[in-house]
C-alpha cells in the first residue's frame, strides 16, 4: 500500500476517534457552546485545556528525543487579531466552530447542515477571493513569523511547558471550587 | 464498556484523550489536528465544478491545493466518529433547533438557518484569516506553544463572548 494511501487511512481513522470524542464531550451541542460563551458552562475551556496539557508533555518529549519536528504556524497580529475576532462571532452566531461542526453533522443537527456548513464554505471561498489584498495590506502588520512562547521568553521548552500545566491545573481547581 | 453507551463523558477523560490523540496524529502521520483548511479547499472544489479549472490559479488554491489531503480526510472520520458516538448512546436525532436557540430566539426554523449562515461566513472567513480554528489554533498550535495560536485562541473567545452576551442576553 502506498504511502500516500495508508496516511489517507490514517487521516480517517485519527478523524473518527476525534469525532467520537467530541461527541461524547458534547460539543457536538449548540447548548454546550453557547454555554462557554455565556460563561455558564466551561465544557469547552475543559476539554481544550486538559487535550493542550497531556498534548504539550507528550510532544515536547517527543521532539526531545528527536521522534518528532513540531512546526508552530507563523502569523501576525494582522493575521490572527482580526481574523480570531471575526471567527469569535461566527462561534457564538453558529455555535459550532469548523471541527465541532463535523461531528454536529454527524450527531444530526440540521441547522449544522443546511446553515452553517454552507456558510462555512461560502466564508473560506470569500476569504480565498480577498486574500491577494489582504495579504498586501493586512496580513504583514506586526508580523512575528513562527515564534513560540519559549523563544519570546528565552527559556527552554519545559520551562514553558511546566508552569503552563500548573496553571491549568489551578484553573480546573478554581472552575471545581466554583462549581462550574 | 458500559462507558461507550453514556451520553456524556467527563471534559477531562475527552480532553486527555484527545491530547494523547495529538502524539500519534504527529508521530503517525507528522501532521496536527486541524479542520478549517478542509473547508476551504472544499470551497475551492465546489467553485471548480462551475468555473472550471481556472479557479486553481487563485492565489489561495496554489498555497492550498485543491485535494482532498490527509486532514480532509479527518474532517469526514469526524462525521463518522461522532455518528458512531451518538448511536452508541441513542443521542441521534435529525434536529433542526438547539433548545438554547429556541428558548431566546424561538422556534422559528429559516430564522436559525439565517443565523447559522452568517454565523458560518464569518467563521470561515475568520478561520482562514487567523490562518486556523479551534482545533488548529486552539488545541494543536497551543501545545506547540506558538505565539500564533494563543493570540488567535484568545481572540476567537474574546469575540465569541461578547457576541454571545449581546445575542442571547443583551438583544434578548
């Protein structure tokens, strides 16, 4: 089997366990979403943290032993500012974001379906037709290329890793405590 | 495993898992988990099928070919996996209105159409602006701890909260 091929499959089946787990977080749900936007609900802030904590160990050791390359993507506060902002208010209008969509597709939701799927699509082509401008004048501004938390810092990765895993652990304390 | 028939699992249990998820997407198969550049490409697909081939010479589709690559093919495992999950626990149903939508908004249907529309536009207009998504930016490129991904995570939060307080608090 080619190369190619076989990481088609794997692309598939790395792609049905997420679903399946995003599903059982329930962030196949509007309700969830909308929850952790109205600051009643911290489902999401949950999952991401918890899946950045355990992520970020197991790829920092990976890349220690040299199993790995991790390639942060580049950007700019043209780039990520203005196009998060936009993305934050599609979140909360759709209550899906591009990943949770897919497996709201397949948990049923038809505004997921015959809304916010097209929308979605209409969304990136519009941004493919603009892109040319924007990447003239937009994109460049404050510009910090594929930089990293540990490099702005000047510390070793762990360094980064470390605290980061402590303050989320203080986060889920507090979020327990309040019972939220 | 009786765990495989609940609704719901602990946000910790998922996240956990879809951290160790992380390791073998990148070790496997040397890629991160993303999902907003699939709908682009697809979007560029679409076009191509009415405008034909020209359309491969934007700009944006020579930097992101349009082909069906390894995460589009995440994006429809997603649909799969998450169909699996929802049958497993009988929490498949064809619904058209979330209760929180229905209980601020009514139950009007092309009024939440409406809503996911726009709603969809800009999140893929922004996901492609930010150069990535809640999964791209949020959980992947934050373990990288690229500077990238915690400005345009933060952002993606900062918007949404405050569109969600002036859809579902302040408007309502």
């Amino acid at each position: 089997m080619s190369t190619k091929l076989s990481q088609m499959i794997w692309g598939l089946l790395f792609g049905v366990v997420f679903g399946f787990l995003l599903q059982k977080g329930g962030v196949t749900r509007f309700d969830v979403i909308i929850g952790q936007l109205l600051l009643e609900d911290f489902t999401v802030v949950k999952i991401m943290l918890s899946a950045v904590a355990v992520g970020s160990i197991g790829i920092h050791l990976m890349k220690g032993f040299g199993w790995v390359q991790i390639k942060p993507k580049p950007g700019s506060w043209g780039r990520n500012a203005p196009g998060g902002l936009l993305f934050g208010i599609g979140f909360a209008l759709l209550g899906y974001c591009p990943g949770t969509i897919a497996a709201a597709l397949g948990n049923g939701w038809l505004d997921a379906l015959a809304g916010g799927l097209p929308g979605i699509l209409i969304g990136s082509g519009l941004l493919a037709a603009y892109y040319p401008k924007l990447k003239a004048r937009i994109f460049h501004l404050g510009d910090y290329g594929d930089l990293t938390l540990p490099r702005l810092l000047k510390v070793n990765d762990w360094l980064v890793v470390v605290p980061l895993i402590a303050v989320i652990a203080v986060i889920f304390w507090l979020l327990e405590r309040a019972g939220l | 495993m009786n765990g495989l028939t609940e609704i719901r699992w602990s946000p910790y249990v998922v996240g956990c898992a879809i951290g160790v998820l992380s390791w073998f997407t990148l070790l496997v198969s040397r890629h991160t988990i993303g999902c907003s550049t699939t709908f682009a490409r697809s979007a560029g697909m679409i076009e191509r099928l009415f405008r034909g081939r020209k359309v491969e010479q934007k700009a944006y589709y020579q930097e992101y070919k349009l082909v069906v690559d390894w995460q589009w093919m995440l994006v429809i495992g997603m649909i799969i996996g998450a169909f699996i999950a929802a049958r497993l626990s009988g929490d498949f149903a064809w619904r058209w209105i979330p209760d929180t939508w229905a209980s601020v908004h009514g139950g009007n249907i092309p009024l939440r159409l409406l809503s996911a529309l726009v709603g969809g536009i800009c999140l893929g207009f922004g996901s492609r602006w930010a150069d990535g998504c809640t999964s791209g930016h949020g959980i992947s490129g934050a373990m990288q701890l690229a500077v990238s991904s915690w400005i345009s995570a933060l952002c993606f939060f900062a918007g949404g909260i405050s569109a969600a307080f002036l859809l579902f608090r302040v408007i309502a």
